[in-house]
C-alpha cells in the first residue's frame, strides 16, 4: 500500500487536499463495503472468530493494528519451523537412498547365484517331481486297493468265522455272510467291464465261501433242534435269526424243518405217552403227572381228556413255532421268495410259469400238524380201541359228537386238510357207525315187543326207552358246537336209526287194534314222541310231521265219538232220514213220509234219546279213558258233541217245518199230530246236557 493511501485523518479531521481525500475515501468505503456485506453465516467467517477466541486476542485498537503483522509473523515462523522438518525428512530420505542402493546390489547378486543353483538343481527338480506325482499314484492305487479289498474280500478271520465249523454262529458269522451275499451281487458290476476275469475269480470264491457258510449254517441249526426247548417261553434269538437267513436256500431250509418235524414228533409222542400212563417210553415214572388211564374212569371222560390234551399240546406248539417262524416283517416269506427267484430251476423255468407265494402261516400249520403226527397215531388207536369196545348206544353218539366238536376245533386251528383232522374225521366216522351198528340192534333185539300192545293202550316200553335215548343224544348235540348250517337236516340221519324205526313198531302194533283204541294208541305214542322232540330246535320240522299224525288221528276219535252219539242216542236213523232234506216245500212234504219220523220210531226215539243224555257226556269220555291226555279227550268231545248238535237242530228244524205245514194243511183238526209233541226236546237242552 502507498503511503498517500494509508495516510491517517489529521487530528483536525482535515485533509490535505481533496484530491487525496477522495482516494483515501474509496478503499475505506470498499472495506466498509466488504464488511457490511460479509455474512456472519459464512462457515469460513465464523472459523476465523473461533480461532480469534482461541488465541485469547483483545478487542483493541492496538491489537487490531498489530492483528495482520502478528498473522504473518505466525505464518512466517510457522514456514520456518516446517522447512526444518523437511531438512532432516530430506537426510532420511538420503539414508533410505543408500539403503535402497545397497539392497539392491545385494539382490543383484542374490537374483545371480539363484540363477546359477537354479541351473545346477533344474534336474534334480524335475525327477523330484515326477517321483512325487508317482507316489500319489500310487497312493491312490493304494487306497483304491483297501477298497477293493475291503468290498470284494475277506480277511482271514471273516473267512474262518464263516466257513470254520469249530468258531460260532455269531454276529461276527451273520455280519460276514451278509458281506459276502452282498459281494456277490456286486460283482456282476465286475462281469460287466471288459476284464472279466476278476469279476469270474472274486465270484467263484464268494459263492464257495457262501455255500460254505450256509452249510454250516444248516449243521449249526439240525444241532440246536436237537436241544431245543419248545416249553421255555424265552426262546434264543440266535435260533430265530439262524432260521430268517437259513429261508434264503429253501432246500437247506426245509431239510431243517423236516428234521425239526422228526424230533418234534418223537418228543410229543413221548410226552403224549407219558401223560397216558405216567411213564416214559423208556419206562421211566414220571410222578408229578397224574395218567390219564388212571384218572379217567369212563370212555368220555377218558376220550375227552386225550383229546384235550392234544388239543392243548397243539395250541402249544404252535404259539412256540409263530415265535420261531413267524416274525415281524414276515423275514422267513421274503427270505424264501428271494431264493426261490435265485435258483436255478427258476431261472430256467418256461416263461410265464408262475409259483406260488410262499404263505408263512400255511407252512406253519403243516408244520405243527406234522409235529402232532405221532401223538395223532396214538391217539386214534385208543380212539378206536374205546369205540370197538363199547356197547352203549347214547355213549357211541356221545363220542361220535365229541370227535366232532374236536375235528371243528382242529380244523381252525391248523387246516380241513390236515392229517390230524382227517385223523378224527375218520374215527367220528367210526364212532357214528357204531351208533348205527348199535342203535339197529337195539331195533332187533326189541322187536319181539312189538307184537304185545298194552292193555291200557299206552306207549310201550320200548317205545319209552328209546325216546330216553334219543333224548340224551339230543341233549348232547344241543350242546355241540356243529359247524353245520342246518342242524336239522344234519341231526335227520340220528332220527332215521334211534327213532323212527321205534315209531314205526308203534304203528306196525297198532295196526292190530281195532278203533277207536287203534288211534288212541297211536295218538298216545306219538303224544310221547313229540313231548320229547318239541324241545329242541333242531327237530321242529320233525315234531310238525308228528303233529299232523296226531290231528289225523284226533279227526278219527273225533269221528267215532260223534258216531258214538248218533248211536247211543238213538237218533243215527232219523238224522240220516233228514240230513238230506232242505227247507224247500218239496223237502218239508216228504218229512212225513219217512220212516223214521213215523210216532211210534218217534216216541221210541225220543225215550231212547232221554235214557241217554242225563250220562252221555261221561259215556263218551270213558270211551276215550285210555287216552293220556285229558285235555285232549275234553276236545275230542266237545268237537263231537258240537257235530251232534248240529245234526240235531238240523232235525228240530225239520220237524217244527213239517208240523208247521201240516198245521197249514190240517187246521186244528183231529187228524194234525205234532211232531214235536212227540220228540220234545230241544237243541238248547242238548246242548247244555252235552257242554
């Protein structure tokens, strides 16, 4: 700035002169310009106040004046102290110059001997990197090889734990057999490259080994039948488990269950023995057993309890068997399934040719009917011998129906097709022929008392004897549990050889009789037969047949009581005079033309008619005395009577008719006789008389 410019105001506040005053005018009026104009909003402005602040200047004139000089002052000595700094910045940067120089030197010769050891080891390098790559090659062969191994072969102790019949059948076999089953099924993946011969090598080998160890498999399980305990509930599961892998060779398999049914069969035939007598086979005493020939003290009883136990004996041993055979799952099936699908026989078996499922359940029946084979022998022989040796007729149909509910029992039990149901099929058959071999003699031997009816006309005693019988042997199928759908038609053949050969001697013997004691007899004996047969159910059809023989005869009685009182009352030949006539003028003429109404067979008529009445009723009952129901008489009457009546006011009527035309004829003289004057009596006193 010049000094015209920053010439301060006189102390008089005068200028110099006015052209210098008006120069000094503008720069104070553009300083006041710019300050008026300065915004004390502005971020830089109010920064410049802050650090104004923070320096702690006064607000003075003086201060004001000095403020420029002091911010250059500071600015210069601050420039000052700064290229100081950057002197001794510039000798470090020297220093690192140096050291750079010299590093670099010391890498120049370093990048030289690497250079020259690069070139002398280059060879070394390069086999030992085609050594290294070698042996991960063959590391992975290696590794390639334990897998091998390890899926296609076995090791020392798996093939002795399989195939060695002095190790177990334990978890260490089953897990070795299930990894040599599943090598061989993995290797037809080998058979299917272009180098067979492993493939053929590893599967010759697999199928010896596993051949091997079903063999021995097979030996292990013939071994522990033998000891097997069917009795303990808690049977081994290593038996269980030897039987669900043994399924996988189906002959193997049914080899072992035939032995098993051989030494089943002799145990359960020594126990069935032994419970008969109380001693073993071998002749050892059992004393804790109580024999059932000892024990039983009749046929039944004694049929029944072999009976019972065969049939406890049977439910036994297959409960024990469904938990030998039968597992969750149904792994002996799906076993047997998959070896049938891998024999050979399969395979080259004509398409479409189909076998049956293997059916777990069936298998199962046959076996435990096949156990009770011998038991079954024996059971039949004493069968027979009880049925041969009895002369009882209720007792050879008692057994008959015993065997019967037995063979139902056994038929749901195991199969209709089974031997031990066929077993008792054929001994029921038996006994049945007994009953009918016995019941026919029974017929023979009675048949001599078919000639002699009783006086008193009741049943006969054989008669009675055998409806006993049969009401025993009803009793007996009442109770049965018969598989059959019609009880009746199935009871019908009992009826044919323990009844009806006995109602019709009945018949025979009364066909000697004259009536009216021949229906009596009849009706009494077939009164008797269907008392016996109404109870039951199952001989309904039967009792309805006796029932109408029963009305047949009653409309017999009935028809000798009413001619009994035609008869006895003397009226048969004036009712049989009038029973044609009507009521028509023609008829009622010719009433007094007949014989029979002539006075003198009139009056006659009517005596006799009085003489009767007063005892008639009882007169006709003592006829029927000898009938054993009484009630049934009292109907026999009434109905006769109620005919009798009928008949009579058919004759009342008839008279009061022709007296009544006579009287219109006649008048009242001496030649009109009333007709009724000379039979008096009335169908209402006859009724009362007869009720």
């Amino acid at each position: 700035m010049s000094s015209s410019s920053s010439r301060p105001l006189s102390p008089q506040g005068t200028t110099a002169s006015p052209s210098l005053s008006s120069k000094a005018a503008k720069p104070l009026s553009s300083k006041l310009t710019t300050v008026l104009s300065s915004s004390y909003a502005d971020t830089e402005f109010r920064e410049a106040l802050a650090l104004l602040d923070e320096r702690g200047v006064l607000n003075t004139p003086e201060t004001r004046r000095q403020l420029r000089l002091d911010s250059q002052k500071q600015v210069i000595d601050s420039n000052g102290e700064i290229i100081d700094e950057f002197a001794k910045v510039a000798e470090q940067l020297r220093r690192i110059g140096a050291t750079i120089s010299r590093l670099n030197e010391s890498f120049n010769k370093m990048k030289t001997q690497i250079g020259a050891a690069h070139e002398a080891t280059s060879l070394a390098l390069t086999e030992a990197s085609r050594l290294m790559r070698q042996r991960q090659q063959v590391e992975q062969r290696q590794a390639l090889l334990n897998a091998f191994n390890d899926k296609f072969v076995l090791s020392e102790d798996e093939t002795a734990a399989l195939t060695l019949t002095s190790e177990p059948v334990d978890d260490l076999f089953f897990s070795t057999l299930t990894k040599v089953k599943r090598i061989s099924i993995d290797c037809e993946i080998l058979l299917g490259f272009e180098n067979q011969t492993l493939g053929f090598e590893i599967m010759e080998q697999t199928n010896k080994n596993l051949n091997m160890g079903f063999q021995k498999l097979y030996k292990w399980v013939q071994r522990e039948f033998k000891t097997l305990n069917l009795e303990n509930p808690q049977i081994g599961s290593p038996i269980r488990r030897a039987l669900r892998v043994l399924a996988e060779r189906p002959g193997l398999f049914q080899n072992c269950l035939d032995f098993f049914a051989e030494a089943r069969e002799h145990v359960l035939s020594n126990s069935f023995y032994t419970a008969l007598t109380g001693t073993s086979s071998s002749g050892l005493e059992d004393p804790s057993i109580k024999p059932i020939e000892l024990v039983a003290h009749d046929p039944l009883r004694y049929v029944g309890d072999m009976l019972a136990w065969t049939h406890s004996a049977a439910v036994g041993e297959r409960e024990a068997l469904e938990g030998l055979f039968i597992g969750e799952g149904n792994e002996i099936a799906k076993g047997i399934q998959a070896g049938r699908e891998n024999e050979v026989w399969r395979l080259v078996a004509e398409y479409g040719e189909e076998t049956d499922d293997f059916d777990a359940v069936k298998t199962l029946n046959e076996l435990v009917d096949r156990d009770m084979a011998g038991a079954g022998r024996i059971l039949r022989q004493r069968v027979e011998q009880v049925i041969q040796t009895n002369e009882d007729t209720i007792l050879a149909y008692k057994l008959a129906n015993l065997l019967s509910f037995y063979k139902s029992t056994f038929s749901r039990l195991l199969s209709p097709g089974s031997a031990l149901v066929e077993s008792l099929e054929a001994v029921e058959s038996e006994a049945l022929r007994q009953f009918r071999s016995l019941a026919r003699d029974h017929v023979a031997a009675v048949q001599g008392d078919f000639q002699h009816t009783p006086a008193d006309l009741r049943p006969p005693e054989f008669l009675v004897d055998a409806l006993g019988q049969l009401t025993a042997i009803m009793r007996t199928y009442e109770t049965s549990f018969t598989s059959s759908g019609d009880r009746e038609e199935e009871f019908a053949s009992v009826l044919v050889e323990a009844f009806d050969p006995f109602i019709s001697g009945a018949a025979n013997m009364a066909e000697s009789l004259r009536a009216p004691s021949k229906s009596v007899f009849l009706v009494n004996c077939l009164l008797t037969a269907r008392t016996s047969l109404s109870p039951f159910d199952f001989t309904q059809r039967r009792a309805a047949q006796l029932q109408a023989q029963i009305d047949e005869e009653k409309a017999r009685l009935v028809e000798t009581q009413y001619c009994f009182f035609r008869t006895e009352s003397g009226l048969d030949e004036l009712i049989a005079s009038l029973q044609p006539l009507g009521d028509s003028q023609e008829d009622v003429n010719n009433v007094s033309s007949l014989e029979a109404v002539q006075a003198p067979a009139l009056m006659q008529a009517s005596q006799r008619l009085d003489e009767f009445l007063p005892s008639a009723l009882m007169d006709a009952v003592e006829k029927l005395k000898n009938l054993q129901d009484s009630k049934l008489v009292q109907e026999i009457t009434e109905e006769a009577a109620k005919k009798f009546c009928i008949d009579f006011e058919h004759v009342e009527e008839m008279l009061m008719l022709a007296d009544e035309m006579a009287e219109q004829q006649h008048g009242e003289s001496d030649e009109f006789q009333s007709l009724r004057a000379l039979f008096p009596r009335t169908s209402g006193e006859i009724r009362v008389l007869l009720s």
